[in-house]
C-alpha cells in the first residue's frame, strides 16, 4: 500500500519521485511527458488527452485512477478536479481507498480550505468508507494544522463512532490538548485526558504539562497544582519545563514567594535533566513569565547569578533574556544585561543587540542607543538597515547631526551594503533638519566616494530643499541634472520642483515648469502632476487659474481621479465658491462616477464652513438614498456643525440616519457628542429629558427605535423603548427646493 506523506512537494521533491517508473498508456505517458526546448505541448492538447485516456481506463484499474487523483492533488495543485473525477467513479461502482482520501485532504490543506477538508472527511466517512488507522491518523494530523481542534474533534469521534478499535495517537490527542486549552477550553482538554485514557493510552509527561499550562493560564493554580501531584503519583515524573510553567502560574497569581522556592527546586531539577532542549524551553518559559508579570529585578539577579549555571547555553540564556525584555519595552534593561555580559567577558549575539538600540530609538532613547552602537562597534557589530534609518532619523530629530553623520560612516564600512541607499537613507533624515550645508556635503562626499548620485538621491535633496523653504537651491540642483552634471531629472523631479514653488507663492515658474520644461524634457504631466499644480494653486488662493489648468489637462486627454475632483471641491469651497462647486458636482464629478468618500468629505466640509447645516444635511441623505456610501468621517463632518450648533436633536437625528446605512459610530463620534452635551443647554419647547441619561441610550447604540413623523409640525418623536419616554426634535424648515444638486433618485416602490 501506498502512503502519503505530509512532506510538501516543493520543499522536498517527494511527489515527483514517488513512482519507481513513468507510467505509459500504451508506449507514452500522459503524466511523464517529456517537454524539449524543441516542442512544448498545448496544456489544451495534454487535458484532451488525459481526458482520452479516463475514457478508455475502467473502474477497476485501481492502480490507474490512485496515480491519477494523486497527481491532481500534489503536481496540479486542483483537489476539485480529483473530487469530481472521485464523484464521476463512485457513480460507475468505483469504491475510494485510503490513498484517494489522503491526498485529497492534504491537497485541501494545502490550499487553506481547512473546513472543506473536514467536511470532506466527515461525508467519506457518512458514505461508509472508512481508512485504516494509519491513514485516520495522519489525517487527523492533517487537519489539526488548522487550529480548529472543535472540528477537528468531531471528525475524530466520528471515525471512532463508525471504527471502535481506532485510537487516535498520543501525539494527535495531546496536540488537540494544546489547541483546547489555547482555546481556554481547558476543561474539555481535561475531558480528553480522560477519554485517551479510556481508549489505552497514558498521559505522559507533555499531556500534563500542557494541561497544567492551560490552568495556569485561567488562574486556576490549585486544579494545575493537584494535576502536578496526580502526574508523579501516576508514575510520570515532571520535567523542569512542567515545573518552569507551574511557576508561571503562581507568578501570574502575583504569588511571588511560592514562585521563587519553587525557582530553586526548578534550578536543581536542571541540572539532573539530560535533554538540552527541555533545559532551554523551561529556562526562556520563566524568563518569559517574569518579564510578563513585572519581575524584571529578579530577571537581572538570574542575569547575574547565573542559578542555572551549566545547565543552559550562556549566549542562549543572554540572548533570550534580551530579547524578552525588549519585546516587553523594557530595552534599558536589555542595555543592562549587555553590561552584565561584558563585566564577565562575553559578547552579545547580533540580533540581541540590533533589538535593544531598534527598541530604545523608538521609545526616544537614541543617545542610549548611539551609545551601544558606538560600544557594539568594538565587537564588529553593524545595526540593520532598519535600525540604521530609525536611528538616523531620531539623531536628527534632536538636531545632533554629528552623530548620525557617525552613523552613516560606520555602515558605509559594512560590507555587501548598497551605498547609495545607506546615503539615501541618511539625506531623507536630513530633510528634518533645516541644514543645507550638510546636504551638500553628503553629495560631496558621494562623489568622492565614487558613489554617483542617482534620480532617488537628488530627488531626495531637491525634496528636502523644498521642505526647508530654499527652492532656489533645490532649482539649482534640477539646473545641474539638466545640464548633464548628474543623472537626468524624471516627472518626480520635475513635480517636486513645481510643489516648492507653489508653497512659496511663485505660481508663474510652477506653470512655467508644467507647460514647458516638462515638455521640453519629454515628459507628459501626469494627473499627479496636475493634482500638485491644483493643490498649490487653491492654497494661493488662485481658484481661475487652478480651473484652467484643469480644463488644460482635460484636453491633453489626462483622465481626472478622485484625488483631483477632491482637491477642486475642497478648493472651491476655501476660496468662497460654494456655488461653482455645486455646479461642478452637478456637471462634472457625477455624471463621471469618480467619486468618493473624500470627495464627499470635501463637500461637506464646505458647506459646513459656509454655514450651509441644511444643505449639507440634505446633500448627505441624498448621497445615501442614490446609492453612494459615505463614510463615518462624512457623518462625522455634519455631526461636529451641529455641535458647534448647539443642536443636539439633528446630531442624533444624523446618527440615527447614519446607522441605517450601515455605518457604526466611531470614537470621533462620540467626542463629539460628549463636547456637544458640554455646550450649552437645550431651550426647545417641549423638551422633558435627561440629557446624560439620553447621550447614554444612544452609546449603546439604541438598538430599538419607534419613530413617528407630524407632518404638520414638522417635528420628528423618537421614542426609546427600553426607557419609556418621548423626545420631541425639531428639524429645519427649509425651502421646497430640496437642494441645488439634483442627484438622480431611485425609484419609488
């Protein structure tokens, strides 16, 4: 018999190699064709031929269709195709073994389709057929990859039910043990133990470990500490990973002094302990456990003490405990446990180190951190390149140039580094800082170092020129690319040129640059380009010539994005044009289908800033009821304008709209709400409400509404029913003509 192995097909060619010869119909094999430089077969003439040959195979050449359905699965990669030739068979008579199941599942697995998989396995098994224990074995491996042991449980006492002599393994009932108590169902893990024990198994030393883990883990210690007495009174006897996880139980209970007796028998019982692995395991399992809870003193007394003492690899115990400490942000303490190595003559692992200065840049440590980079160096240690930019880009937020002009030189002697990067790297840091001289010098230097600046780096300098305000620098750069002193300018050159002059107001050289030197340079602007141009344009509060510019790109046939029809809106509505924004909602950005929840953002936000509450209202139920979806920032937006109203009834009403359309209130929304019942009181006739116990009805989202509608008032009754009282909300009176942007509405039922 045949048997599959979980080994991958790619990882070790074990597919390819299964049969002992190629297998011929006739004199040439359909599934061992060779393929030449000369002649490569039509995929479409090799499934015609396949094809061919099932025909003419019969149902029980079994040996034919296992090669098959085997090939499908692992060389095909297509378990559908298997099951359907697998479904065409059993309707002739065709009765599936052990390997056609097998390799179907692992094909599933293969693929992610974990719950097919078991549902696959759940109807062979209903159809009657069942596979020898073997197999149900590995396929209860198979399936236990997908971390679903509640299904994966049920397939295993429906092979029980249907085969009474099966027993699942010992491995497959303790990794379903695992995933049971990773669950928090460490109860029905307990159940387990006493299933496996029904059916002739014996729980050794990692069932209990694991289970004792798993009541540690829900905080039940006596239940994990009677399973620890009942494992050595059972003849098991715990190694020291069972006891280093029953300590970490006691240390979560923050029962400190247990835990710490319980430390020294678990040193003694190291040192009788001969696997190497087990010694490591329960050493990173406590050292993990005290940095979890807080016990970081006790961590630096075993750094330097050393308790375990030959039981466990120093560089591992070190390593790990740098590492535990940095991934609990304590990496001034990890610093500590470099210090502690070096007062006993040892040297930090690499990546230990490279952890601790990555962790102490982000938590604003980067002096500390250029410390041990500069200490590191003695040893020949060379950060990441990660780590290099983030702590670049820290010494240059705290304007100490120096040292990272320090850095940058210690990784220019790392080999196999790509030097323009590590120097681009360093000029992006650099655009914090409002020192050109320095830029200038990094380019110097590149030169020098026969390092020839590239479009990224010069790109880089002109965008950082432009960040710091001195355009004609950055114009000078551009005019030394365009003379040929450096590599040729690209549109990302030539649109970063035309950002800084826009920010600096000289509208007429970014033109200039757009409609000539682009040109000139064989550059089509880009809607990028535009978008850049009409951005600077709306800023300098030049709305007519940003309008031109994007009826010039309209003719030169650049499509509009959403970017753009947001920048126009936006820009519109700064300069006071509420009007010719609506017309150009009207004309130009519906009738084009490119729009968006920042597009729609952009509008409201206008007509919000102009006062226009009741034409931004009705512009948003008109969005919803075309068919669009705004967002929650789009709520959010009109939500705010009836805030700094003072109108808490339409804010409400707006959330209540907003959560029919699907859309939940987010944190924004309800600070915002909390500011509004700050603001000053409600003074509407009628009103007989507590309005904190209201704003709190509607955080739990008031699930259940009743709302009526007086026609003839125009006021709205929403009635809350879990509290039993009426709040009457007013609603603008406005004028019949219900916007001046007519969007198309659906039809009415």
């Amino acid at each position: 018999m045949f048997f599959i192995s979980r080994l991958r097909a790619r990882e070790n060619g074990f597919y390819r190699t299964f049969f002992s010869k190629p297998l011929s119909f006739f004199t040439t094999s359909v599934f061992h064709l060779k393929k030449t430089h000369d002649h490569v077969l039509d995929p479409r003439v090799e499934e015609d031929a396949l094809e061919e040959e099932d025909r003419r195979r019969s149902v029980t050449d079994r040996a034919y269709w296992r090669r098959r359905i085997h090939n499908l699965c692992t060389l095909r990669k297509s378990p559908d195709e298997a099951l359907r030739i697998i479904d065409g068979l059993c309707l002739r008579g065709y009765r599936p073994d052990s390997l056609n199941l097998s390799s179907v599942i692992h094909s599933l697995c293969d693929a992610g389709r974990f719950e097919e998989a078991h549902r696959r396995c759940l109807l062979f098994v209903a159809s009657g057929f069942v596979p020898d224990e073997r197999t149900c074995n590995v396929i209860i491996a198979r399936l236990l990859d997908s971390g679903d042991p509640v299904s994966t449980l049920r397939v295993v006492h429906r092979l029980i039910g249907v085969k009474r002599e099966f027993v699942p393994s010992l491995t497959n009932y303790n990794r379903l043990i695992n995933q049971m108590c990773l669950m928090c169902r460490v109860r029905d893990a307990h159940k387990l133990v006493f299933e496996m024990r029904s059916r002739g198994h014996r729980p050794n030393v990692v069932t209990y470990t694991t289970l004792i883990g798993g009541y540690c883990e829900i905080r039940e210690i006596e239940v994990a500490h009677k399973l620890f007495d009942e494992m050595r009174a059972c003849g098991v006897r715990p190694n020291c990973l069972t006891l280093s996880v029953l300590i970490g139980g006691f240390l979560k209970r923050r029962d400190l002094e247990v835990g710490r007796k319980m430390m020294e028998e678990l040193w003694g019982e190291m040192k009788d302990e001969t696997d190497a692995s087990v010694k490591s395991a329960a050493f990173a399992n406590l050292i993990d456990s005290l940095c979890r809870e807080g016990y970081f003193n006790d961590v630096f007394e075993i750094a330097e003490d050393m308790p375990q003492c030959e039981s466990v690899n120093v560089e591992f115990a070190y390593g790990h405990m740098m590492d535990s400490l940095c991934r609990y942000k304590r990496n001034h303490g990890a610093a500590r446990i470099v210090y502690i190595m070096k007062c006993k003559g040892l040297k930090p692992i690499s990546t230990s180190y490279n952890a601790i200065i990555h962790g102490l840049c982000k938590d604003d440590g980067c002096m500390r951190g250029y410390q041990l980079l500069e200490e590191g160096s003695e040893f020949g240690f060379f950060p990441s390149e990660y780590t290099y930019k983030l702590l670049v880009e820290s010494l240059c937020k705290e304007h100490d140039t120096g040292k990272a002009r320090n850095v940058l030189e210690l990784m220019l002697r790392k080999e196999g580094t790509d030097r323009n990067r590590i120097y681009n790297i360093y000029l992006r840091a650099l655009c914090v800082v409002d020192n050109p001289t320095e830029i200038l010098n990094v380019l110097v230097s590149m030169l020098q170092g026969d390092c020839r600046p590239d479009e990224y780096t010069l790109n880089t300098v002109i965008d950082g020129f432009c960040k710091m305000g001195r355009v004609d620098d950055a114009m000078k750069v551009l005019g030394d690319m365009m003379t040929g002193k450096f590599c040729a300018p690209d549109a990302v050159t030539l649109t970063t040129v035309m950002c800084g002059l826009l920010t600096q107001g000289r509208a007429e050289e970014a033109l200039d640059v757009l409609n000539r030197v682009m040109p000139e340079n064989g550059f089509k602007p880009s809607v990028v380009a535009y978008n850049a141009v009409m951005r600077g344009l709306f800023k300098l509060r030049k709305g007519d010539e940003a309008m031109r510019v994007f009826d010039q790109m309209s003719k030169a046939g650049v499509i509009a994005d959403n970017t753009t029809y947001a920048i126009i809106i936006d820009g519109l509505c700064v300069t006071g044009q509420v009007d010719t924004a609506k017309r150009f909602w009207d004309d130009v950005i519906w009738p084009s289908g490119r729009h968006d929840a920042y597009v729609y953002s952009a509008f409201l936000k206008g007509l919000c800033r102009f006062g226009s509450l009741s034409d931004a209202c009705h512009f948003l139920y008109e969005l919803a009821d075309s068919g669009a979806v705004p967002n929650v920032v789009c709520y959010n937006i009109v939500i705010d304008e009836c805030s700094r109203s003072g109108l808490r009834r339409e804010a409400y009403q707006i959330i209540e709209e907003m959560r029919k359309n699907g859309q939940a209130p987010d944190a924004v929304t309800w600070r915002i709400l909390d500011k509004l019942h700050d603001s000053r009181a409600l003074a509407v006739e009628g009103e007989d409400i507590n309005p904190d116990s209201y704003f709190k009805d509607v955080q739990r989202q008031a699930l259940h509404t009743e709302s009526i509608t007086n026609e003839e008032s125009d006021f709205k009754l929403i009635k809350p029913k879990e509290r039993g009282y009426y709040v009457t909300a007013a609603f603008h009176h406005i004028t019949p003509q219900r916007f001046l942007i007519n969007l198309p509405r659906p039809p009415c039922p």
